[in-house]
C-alpha cells in the first residue's frame, strides 16, 4: 500500500483542498500517515501569498527532500508540489527545484492526485529530466457535496468553501490570478453537505471563498458590476444561502468568514440578524479608510461608504462582533492616510483587527506602483496600529467580565465564544471538566488581552486580570 504525507499551509481554503486531496488518496487505497519520513510520497499544499508564504513553501520542500537523506533516492520517496505556488509559478520552479521535486499539480488536480501518484510509480524519471507538470492554465475548479474528502480539523468544527475565485481587481494582491474567475456552488450542493456534517456532530460551519458575499452573483442573468449588494431578489445570494442553513435541525453556529465589503446590503444584515444560528462575528477585511489608499487599492469602496456600512451592521445585527483586517504602507500612503486610519480605528473599536505590513508582490498592479513605502516606515506603522489595537481589545474583553457567554469547547480547559473564529481569534479558558466538542454556558470572570477567563478562583492563572466583583 503507498504511503502518503502531507503537508498543509496557507489557509484554510487551501486546508480544503488538502482535504480534499487525502480523501482521494483513501478512495485509491492509499494511506495517509503523519511522518513524512515514512512516507512514498510527500505532497507539499502550499502557499503564495507574500513573499514570507512563498519562502516558507520553498524551506518545506527543502526539508523534506534533505530528510530522504542519501538512501532514500527519488525512486523510493516521491515529492509532490500542489496549491497556490505550484499553480502560479510551476513553470519557474521547474528548474530550480529540478532535483528536488518529481511533479507540480495545480488547484484543478486535488482530485486527480491518487492517477498521477501511480503514474509516478509507473514510468521512472530518467535522470536530468524535469519534474512533471500537472498544473492547467486556468483555475475552474469547485467541489461538491459528495467530493471525497478527510476533515483534518477537530471533529466539531469544519469549512465548507461555498464559492472559489474571486473577481476583484485589488491592485495589492495575486490570488484572483490563481484561484481564477469566482464560481459559486448551489445552495442545494452547501446545504446537503452542511447537513451531512451537522448529523456528524459538527456544531460550527465556517463558511469559506474568496469573496463570500458575492456567493451566487456570479450565476445572476445579468451580470453583477463589482459593487452590487447581496439581492436575493435578482437570483441566488448569500441571503438565500444563509436561511437554508438556519433551517437545518440542530444545534450549531455558522460563521461567515472573508465577506468583502462592496457586497453588503441592508438584506444581509438583516437575514443574519434573523437567523439565529448565523453567529453574532462577521469577518470583513476594510484593508484602508482613507480614499486615496482604497483607490489605489483599488477596493470598490469609500471611506463615507465604509462608515456608513459599519454603523448600519452594528446597529442592525445587535451584539454583533467585527473582525478586519487592515494594510498599512502601500505605495504612496502618506502621514496622513495613517492619521486617519487610526482615528478609524480609534473611534470604531473594532472586536477583532488584524494589521498586515504591504508586501510588494510580483505580478500585482502594487508591485509596480512608484513610491514604495521603507520598511521601516511600514514597521513603524504596524506597531502604531498595533498597539492601539491591543488597548481597544483589552476594553472589548474587560467589557465581557461578569457576562455569561456561549462557548464551544475546543480542548480541554480551552473554548471559543462565537466572537472568535478558529485559529484567528482568542480563546476563553474554561474548567477542565467541560466535554470537549460541546457547547457550554460559562461566566466571564477576567481576561488577559484578547483572550477570557471563565475559572473560579484558584484555577486562575495569575497574569489574568479579574473584575473585582470575580475577586
Ligand atoms: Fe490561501 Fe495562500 Fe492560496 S492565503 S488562497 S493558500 S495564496
């Protein structure tokens, strides 16, 4: 029997399709096992984000191929490059990862990966020669409900992609040109495999694409221009998605991760403020406020629109948490802009922010912009933005303190609220005795940043900060 490992990196679309991937390897027979020096064949998923991504990819390839050591010669040990870098830049690597590597396969081949492991078995590279490539053009791919596949996240817990693609122009970012044009699968096809997922015990559907608002558009008769709102009047949209999902039996949360901010509509946030499963967090990266940077950007939005959007989902989903993401130092951002953003910031009180430092990509319109920022100034930008972040958090948890709050338990002694999605936000520490996978009901008695603390006293650890009426 082949034995095969795998490695995942970047996100969680790309954890997707890794396990995708295994759940075709099991259909074929194959094993899947942890260590990558037992294994016939090493399947490295990986990423192409920023730069850091991409060294990160190259430095696991390199490593798995310096661990086949001297005995384990290519004939043995089979390495295969998959996702976001083997699908840009498989051609490039061809060469220099010639000794290396034995095959690239694209985004469109997860699910050919078992057929061209037995091809690599089946005729010997002669010496010399160039890795095979598998990698095709375009990216069109989707899964469906019934796609073979092996969840590698706790049992409770999983991401369903709804949509693939996007078909935004942000000047700053290269996925569009891999992921390829945005499609979205049925609601029939997402509900179906919610359900099935929902009867295996999960109790939260993390909703994933590259633009999760634009779910359905892209199969409207006519043809949505990159600001239309969710409509579920015009055809299938996220909205129809999302009370289909409500509607399912059980007891289980459903978070909407990546929803672009163009797309919003005053019917979205009132369908998640009517469908209680819908968890009370939306992730909705802003990227800028000031006009000039989300022009440059090019983002479709405004900064008077942003505002607007914000105030109106806060006041329309009550208890609602917001999550974003911002970029400091894009070409030409001047004082100003920072001053801005800040103030945004400031007065916003964002629940959950994260801070990236512009990363110049090849290939992206940014890439090639006049007036790059230092790195220095963009450094110095992130840990201004940073360190306000932390204070406004610190509030937003203080704020939690003699609350009782929903939890799921992820681990023993650790859970999430449904303000926090997995592997992106805080956690709140809870008695070891709560069933893990299950939801629980605790009280908050102290916090330390962006994490709670629902302990009695004496199980605290002592750098958590408790209310005094928890003391
Ligand atoms: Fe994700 Fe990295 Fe690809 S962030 S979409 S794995 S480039």
């Amino acid at each position: 029997m082949i034995k095969v490992s795998l490695i995942s990196l970047g996100c969680a679309k790309n954890l997707v399709d890794s396990e995708i991937m295994i759940g075709h390897l099991h259909q074929a027979g194959m094993s899947v096992i942890p260590e990558a020096e037992l294994a016939d064949v090493v399947i490295v998923n990986t990423c192409s984000f920023i730069d850091s991504s991409k060294e990160e990819s190259i430095g696991h390839i390199l490593e798995v191929h310096q661990n086949r050591g001297m005995k384990k010669r290519r004939k043995e040990q089979k390495l295969i490059v998959a996702g976001c870098m083997s699908q840009r830049f498989s051609k490039d690597l061809s060469s220099s990862l010639n000794d290396e590597v034995d095959a690239f396969i694209g985004l469109d081949q997860v699910t050919k990966v078992a057929p061209i492991i037995e091809g690599l078995y089946a005729k010997d590279r002669a010496a010399g020669q160039v890795p095979e490539n598998f990698v095709t053009a375009r990216s069109t791919y989707i899964p469906d409900f019934n796609t073979p596949r092996f969840r590698l996240t706790p049992k409770h817990t999983a991401y369903v992609k709804i949509a693939e693609g996007c078909n935004h122009p942000c000047t700053f970012c290269i996925i569009p040109q891999i992921r390829g044009r945005h499609r979205s699968r049925t609601v029939e096809s997402v509900v179906a495999e919610a359900r099935q997922l929902v009867k295996e015990g999960v109790k939260e559907l993390n909703l994933i694409s590259q633009d999760t608002t634009f779910f359905g558009m892209d199969t409207w008769e006519q043809r949505p221009n990159p600001r239309t709102p969710v409509d579920s009047t015009r055809g299938t949209a996220l909205t129809t998605l999302l009370r289909e999902l409500n509607a399912i039996e059980g007891d289980f949360w459903i978070r909407l991760l990546y929803t672009h901010p163009a797309h919003w509509s005053d019917e979205l946030i009132r369908t998640i403020a009517e469908c209680p499963k819908v968890a009370r967090y939306i992730d909705i990266p802003l990227q800028h406020i000031s006009d000039n940077m989300l022009g440059a950007m090019q983002r479709e939005t405004s900064g008077d629109y942003i505002r607007d959007l914000i105030k109106r989902i806060r006041a329309g989903i009550p208890g609602i948490a917001v999550r974003t993401t911002f970029i400091v130092g894009f070409p030409g951002e001047t004082e100003a802009d920072v001053a801005e953003l800040e103030t945004f910031i400031r007065e916003t009180k964002f629940e959950r922010l994260g801070v990236f430092r512009y990363s110049q990509e090849e290939g992206t319109r940014g890439a090639k912009m006049e007036n790059q920022i230092p790195a220095k100034t963009k450094e110095a930008r992130w840990h201004r933005l940073m360190k306000l972040q932390q204070e406004i958090a610190a509030g937003v948890s203080q704020s939690h303190v003699g609350q009782t709050l929903r939890v799921l338990v992820e681990e023993p002694g650790i859970a999430r609220g449904d303000a926090d999605a997995p592997d992106i936000d805080g956690r709140v520490y809870v008695t070891k005795d709560l069933p893990v996978g299950e939801f629980a009901t605790v009280k908050i008695s102290g916090f330390q940043d962006y994490d709670l603390l629902a302990l009695p006293r004496g199980q605290r650890p002592a750098e958590f900060k408790v209310a005094k009426q928890a003391q």
